[in-house]
C-alpha cells in the first residue's frame, strides 16, 4: 500500500494510507481488509491479521470525521496523519534517510528474489531473459505497478546480476539463519537471506571497483 498523498486523493480520487476513508476498511476481530482504488485506478483489496493494528485501527474509526488515520491531540483536537508525518517518523527510528516507499522497494527486491529462485536454473541467456521478465511480472501485480516500473524502481539490480551469474537463496541461506540469531530479529528468514545476498554482492562490487 502506497503511503499517500491528499493533493493526489482530491485530483485522482484514489488513495493510499494516510489518505484512507473509514469506509475503505473493515475489521473482523484481528483482521482488517482494505478495499480502495489506488493510483491509476487500480482496485486493491489486502487483509491483514493484526490483534494490536486492529485495535488501534477500530479506535481511528470511533473518532468523528471520515478520514481513517486520525489522533486527539493534547489539547483535544483531532489531527489528521499525512505522508510528511510517516516520513518523519521512520526518519527518526532510523536514525537516517528512510521513507515509506523504502518498504516498497524492499518487498519489491524480496519478492523478486522469491519469484527468481522458484525458477532456479536456465538453460540459455533466452530462458533466463523469460524467466527475469516472468519474476518482474509477479512483483508488478503484487505492487500495482507495470512490469518496467517495478524493475526500474522496486526491485534491486544485484538481485537480478545474481540469477544471472547462477546465484540462488539457497547459497545464503545458512549464514542468514546464523544472522537472524545475532544481529537480525526484525527480519523474517527470506528477507534475512535476500539481504545477505545484497550485502555480499555490494561488497565485492565495491572491492573490484577499488581495484
């Protein structure tokens, strides 16, 4: 889900997070299912399961007003939540330049990886070509995004080099478990596994560019 933006709802009558209506979710005890029109026009219908998103989310919704993210602030009045407010927000756990459309890109570059590593192997540089377009393909229709855009934008090239050169998740897989136990809690095992992908790759780039 895109994070939004209000110019862009009143132009386009399409939304993202932050610019949600109350009537584009509805919460089943833990889980919310969204159904909105997104950029372009496209429909998006997600569920997510959550018991702490869910609460929160039903609170937004008691408040008067239609619009979804909302909060009573000190003094008693609601103030809406917009892009600019995400931002700053991930700005400041972060400790550095983050977005929202970071995440994106992050689920774009994993699903990728997915997508290239059920297909493994290729016999010529034609079969690789069908099976890279086919793994973009899949990122596009989940992102909502055509299939050059999500390329160009959403999915991370070393991902790409790597199937290429005949590198597979499997070959971190081992190290990224080791990796989830020290340092990487937060991630799941895949996305532990396409990140150490990513940093090895970089690294070795790096060295042959300073070579």
């Amino acid at each position: 889900i895109r994070v939004g933006n209000e110019a862009y709802a009143r132009t386009n009558r399409s939304f993202g997070l932050t610019t949600m209506r109350d009537r584009h979710v509805r919460v089943r005890g833990a889980t919310l299912r969204f159904h909105f029109r997104g950029k372009g026009g496209k429909e998006h219908a997600v569920d997510v399961r959550d018991p702490r998103l869910a609460r929160i989310v039903r609170h937004c919704q008691d408040l008067p007003g239609q619009e979804l993210f909302q909060y009573v602030d000190d003094d008693g009045r609601r103030q809406s939540l917009d892009s600019a407010d995400v931002n700053a927000y991930l700005r400041e756990i972060a400790g550095e330049e983050f977005t929202a459309k970071d995440f994106r890109t992050w689920a774009g570059t994993v699903l990728a990886a997915l997508a290239l590593a059920e297909v493994a192997s290729f016999a010529s540089k034609r079969e690789a070509r069908r099976n890279i377009t086919r793994a973009v393909e899949s990122v596009a229709a989940r992102l909502g995004n055509t299939p050059t855009i999500s390329r160009k934008c959403y999915v991370h090239p070393a991902v790409i080099e790597a199937y290429l050169d005949g590198v597979t998740l499997d070959a971190y897989r081992r190290r990224a478990e080791r990796a989830i136990v020290e340092d990487l809690a937060g991630l799941d095992r895949t996305e532990a596994v396409v990140l150490g992908m990513l940093q090895q790759r970089l690294a070795r780039a790096a060295e042959r560019a300073a070579a």
